[in-house]
C-alpha cells in the first residue's frame, strides 16, 4: 500500500521534532486560554453589542454627557457666595490654603467675588447666574451636585479621572463601561458617540476610547462638516457591491482565525467590518441637520454646514433618538486663567440656548424620561484672585465643583450638597468622582460594584475600590 503524503511526512519526523512540533501546539492552545483569561471574557463569535439585560430596572436608556473642556466657574455660573462678595479683594484666610496645591497661584492670594447678579427661578427657586438666562428656564428639570470633589487639579489627568475613575492613561471611560454592560440598540451606529467643538481636551482620545476593554466599545468620533467619519465612504471606483464583497471575504479568513485564538479584538474587527458598511447608508442621513424643520434650528440656534456646539446638541438628540446609547460632547474653551469676566460670558452664550433647547427638545418627544443629561467638567474654580484684577482669572479648584443632571430618572429642582461661605470646601455631603459614576451607571440600571472586567489577573471596575450612590437626587 503507498502511503499518504501524511504518512509520509510523519515516518521522517524525528523524536525530538516530534516533541517540538507538538510542543509549539500545545503551546499555542495554553497562551491562546491564558490570553482570553486575561483579556476577558470576549465571545469568540456573535455580536458583542448585542443588547444586554441590566441588573436592575433602569431609569435611563442612554446619556448624553457635556463636558467642558477646561472647568467653568461655578462661583460665577450656579454657587453664589454673599460672604464673598463681602470679602471680594481681601487676603484669603491662610487656615484655607496652607499646605494647599494650587497649579498657578503662589503667594498668598486675595479673594475673588463674582461680577453677575444671580436670580432665583423656577418653582425649586434654584439660583442661576445671568450668563444662563435659558438654562434657568429649566431648573425644575434638573439636579445639582455642589460638592463633587476630585483628587486631581490639572488638566490631563483630572480629564482622565472625570471620566475614567483613574489619573493615568490605560482605564476606559464612562461611556465605554456603559457600551460594555449594555451593548447597543442599533444595529447601524456605533453604541458610543463622540462629539468635539475647538481643540481636542489635553488627555485627548483616551477620553472617548476602550482602554483595556476590546476596542468595539470605543467611541467613534462623529462630525458634523466634510467626512462624518474618517475612512468611512468608499474610494473611487469601489461600488457599494464592490464593498460588500470585500467585507464578507475578509471576514471570512477573520473568522477562521478567530476560531483558532479566540483573540477578541479579531471579533473586534468582524463586528466593526460589518458595521462599517452599515454606517455608509445611516450616517450621512443621520449627520444631515438641514432636514431639521426651522422650528428647531431656531430652538437650538443650529447653523446646518457649520462645526458649532448648538449643532451637536441637535445631533446628540438625534442620535439617542436612533437608540445611541451614550454620546459625549467635548466643548474646549473653559480655561480661564485671566479674564474670567471678559471671556466666561463669551462662552456661556455659546451653549446656554441648545443646552435648554436639548433638554426641552427631549421632553417634547417624550424622550427626556429615557435620557440623562450630565453637564460638568474635570474640576472647578478658586473662589481666589489669580493674577491681577485688570486681567482677573480663577485657578484650578479640585476641592469642590458643581455637576448637573436633567432626566433619566433623576429628580428636577433640587440640589445635594453645600459649600461654605466661600466655596472653598463642602459642608454636607461631599461627593467623589466614584460616587457620581456610581450613580450615572445605577440610573442606567448597572451595579457598579457588579460591572468588572479581568484585566492583568485581577477584575475592575470604573468605581475603583469606591463609590455610593447619591440617592437624594433618584426621583
């Protein structure tokens, strides 16, 4: 009998190739279990963002989060402080700075009242400076924090933390912990959104990517001018057919390779293959605002074909109309080292009217009870003069700020928290960025202390080893 070309090749190998060969094999099989120990639990096949059952009953379905890139003045926008007013230029009290980290101010530093007259509205007659004229129109719709606190006072890394629990680079964000838990609702756009107005925030896209988690919970950034998504429109001469051929044979050897290694990040890659070809068709209809009815761009104060703030306001409600489930608005420009009040009014103007125009928009579509809006930023401002009065700036404040929320399950016109005389610290009831992650995620129907994901032996979550949610703010 002639024998195989199998057999063949197995009568020449010698013992020890034999123990190679095998052991390169059996090699393989133990670093392929040990790489999916370490890296998680990723399915070797199926969708990823299949939609996934919360612990518990949620309040929210998605959230639009508006970060400030930079920290605005919460002394000047919704803590207003008499005393301070009284004490404006006077020497700060030493027993508040000593052994204090400042990132700019050194010496001893003169207090700094604010410039604007602040009215109570609403019927929670909750007190809201004059830069926000529309925002203290929906008051009754929203819920203060005034005694958020963080252990960062610089820019990248109090970024990073706001939004990852963590100073250093390598952590996921909120919005790619919520893609994780929940998956998505919509087959055709990403569960994760990011949307930017001016410069990109110091800790960059590590504000809206995966970290350690597989790369499908990224968020993909979205604009509103030229190409919505880089890379996204086929290259000349390449039909939608042509497309399709292609995505199907390269998934093809995709999934044979996932099969032998069950690596998630080549899941990754199927999933995101495919929902690439999808988006041709949904995002330019998505992104295109001008189909808007005026109504509306009048409400949001939109400019369709411009990059502007109000325009991604509009987007973001059209997103989580599409069953998005997290988009993130960066607005940059809050940085204000001098002419606080010269350059703070500049900027509330820019997102006072489409931030009141989202929140009532939502509530018009019966939309507001599912989505929660989160506006805040990485820190606060000094109730203290930085510089000199002509060109008066406000320093970083990391011992307490002030975050809002609106919808989602959260009870409008209250406040949790109060600061003292001359906001420079909290006297009831302080919150931690982990407690404020905690309650985002609770909202959303996650227990943040049950949302981990094994990363080098060892299981984490968002909320480190912390976090309590802020109850008295639930409806």
């Amino acid at each position: 009998m002639t024998p195989t070309p199998q057999e063949e090749y197995l009568t020449r190998l010698t013992r020890r190739e034999l123990f190679q060969r095998a052991g390169v094999g059996i090699g393989s099989v133990a670093l392929a279990t040990l790489l999916r120990e370490e890296l998680g639990a990723a399915p070797r096949s199926g969708d990823s963002l299949a939609p996934k059952s919360p612990h518990h009953a949620p309040r929210a379905k998605n959230v639009i989060f508006i970060h400030l890139v930079g920290a605005p003045s919460q002394l000047d926008l919704f803590d207003y402080k008499p005393t301070l007013q009284q004490h404006d230029g006077k020497l700060c009290p030493r027993r508040l700075i000593e052994g204090k980290r400042f990132a700019f101010i050194r010496g001893h530093p003169k207090l700094l009242g604010t410039r604007y007259e602040f009215q109570r509205h609403g019927r929670s007659g909750i007190e809201v400076s004059e830069l926000l004229p529309h925002l203290s129109q929906v008051v009754d719709d929203m819920a203060f924090i005034k005694t958020l606190h963080t252990e960062q006072f610089n820019h990248g890394p109090a970024q990073l933390f706001f939004q990852t629990g963590f100073e250093r680079f390598g952590r996921p964000p909120l919005g790619s912990w919520v893609s994780y838990g929940l998956g998505s609702e919509n087959r055709n756009l990403p569960s994760f959104v990011a949307l930017i107005t001016g410069d990109i925030a110091g800790a960059g896209n590590s504000l809206w990517g995966s970290g350690f988690l597989p790369t499908t919970y990224q968020g993909v950034e979205f604009r509103t001018r030229g190409q919505p998504v880089y890379f996204l429109s086929n290259p000349g001469g390449i039909l939608p057919a042509d497309r399709r051929r292609i995505v199907e044979s390269i998934n093809r050897l995709n999934k044979v390779q996932l099969a032998d290694t069950g690596d998630p990040e080549i899941a990754t890659r199927i999933s995101q293959y495919e929902m690439a070809f999808r988006m041709q068709t949904s995002v330019p209809e998505l992104v295109d605002i001008s189909r808007e009815p005026a109504r509306v761009h009048e409400m949001y104060g939109t400019q369709p074909g411009k990059v502007s703030f109000s325009n991604n306001c509009l987007l973001a409600r059209r997103l989580v109309e599409r069953g998005v489930r997290f988009v993130q608005l960066f607005d940059s420009g809050w940085d204000h080292h001098n002419q606080v009040f010269g350059r703070l009014p500049v900027k509330c103007k820019e997102v006072d009217q489409p931030i009141a125009a989202l929140i009532r928009d939502l509530k018009e579509r019966g939309l507001l009870e599912d989505t929660l809006v989160v506006w805040g930023a990485e820190f606060g401002r000094t109730p203290v003069l930085q510089g000199v009065y002509s060109k008066a700036g406000r320093d970083h404040h990391n011992e307490t700020f002030c975050v809002w929320m609106a919808g989602g399950g959260v009870k409008g016109g209250v406040v949790h928290g109060k600061t003292d005389d001359l906001g420079y610290f909290s006297t009831e009831t302080p919150v931690h960025i982990n407690d404020f992650h905690a309650t985002i995620l609770h909202l959303l129907g996650i227990d943040h202390e049950e949302l981990t994901y094994k990363f080098q032996g060892r299981p984490f979550r968002l909320t480190d080893v912390g976090g309590e949610v802020v109850r008295n703010i639930l409806a």
